[in-house]
C-alpha cells in the first residue's frame, strides 16, 4: 500500500470537512437549524454521549459556525444558534436529506419533509448562479488554482 503523500491537494472540500465532518457535527448544525439549541434537547435528539457533543459544540462555536447565548443565570446555561456562517451551511444539510431520501430511503419512508416559504415540499437543486441552469457533472469543468497541481494530481512529486 503506498503512503499517504506529505502535502494533499488544497482542497476547500477538506477544510470544510475538518470543521464540520466530524462524527455528529452535521447533526448538531440540524438540530439548532431547526431550533433545538439547548443541549439536553441535542443529546436526546442526535444521541452522541455527552462528552464528545460538549466538543463539537465547543469546536462549532470556536469556528464561527454556532453561537452560545445564555438562557439561564441560576443555573448557567447555554443554548446554540447558527450565525450566518451556520446558516449557509443548512443548503448542504437539504441536498444531503434529499440524497438520502432518494437513495436510501423508499417514498413512504422519509422521517421529515421540510417544506418552503411557498408552501410546496423543499426538493433543493444546485444551480448556476450566472445562467441558472441546474448543475449536471457532465456540464461541469475543474480548473485548478493551486500552484502545482492538475486535476489528475500534481505536476511533480510531492
């Protein structure tokens, strides 16, 4: 097997994925996007022990994504609301729901529906912002930006 190379291609996917790829990370940002920001109300809905959602939510606030404000002097407590940074993250959470829906899942069996302003169930596509057409791979072209790299890898031995 051959080792993992010193210096990985830059890639924004990455760095987003060491923020919010760890395991319940998602789900905590779900959760206080639909309004569940306390954290007995996390724990019973994600499920993660204690311990390690205290550490994402710590990670999550240091990363700008989350916010805690205080809802309880005596005794001190917290809860979480997403900042704009959170919010902009809550299309990839419908895009993800809408895969799994149609991959995983048979019609019948969806746990929730989210729906839109206009009153119609939220099916998210990802579209073009200069000729809104809908995003297909075939239509897509990659164009690297970091010095020493193509798309099939890098241009010299890293």
């Amino acid at each position: 097997m051959a080792a993992a190379p010193k210096n990985p291609r830059p890639c924004s996917i990455a760095d987003a994925l060491a923020l919010v790829g760890e395991k319940y990370s998602l789900l905590v940002l779900r959760e206080v996007c639909l309004g569940n920001g306390r954290f007995d109300q996390l724990v019973r809905n994600i499920g993660a022990p204690r311990d390690i959602l205290a550490t994402r939510l710590r990670r999550l606030v240091d990363a700008g994504i989350l916010t805690r404000q205080p809802y309880s002097e005596r005794p001190q407590r917290f809860e979480y609301r997403p900042t704009r940074a959170g919010l902009e993250l809550e299309p990839v959470l419908m895009t993800l729901m809408e895969w799994g829906d149609r991959h995983l899942r048979a019609d019948d069996d969806r746990p929730m529906v989210i729906e839109h302003a206009c009153g119609s169930e939220l099916v998210p596509q990802v579209t073009c912002r200069a000729c809104g057409d809908t995003v297909r791979h075939e239509d897509l072209t990659a164009h690297p930006q970091a010095p020493g790299w193509t798309v099939a890898g890098p241009t010299v031995a890293q």
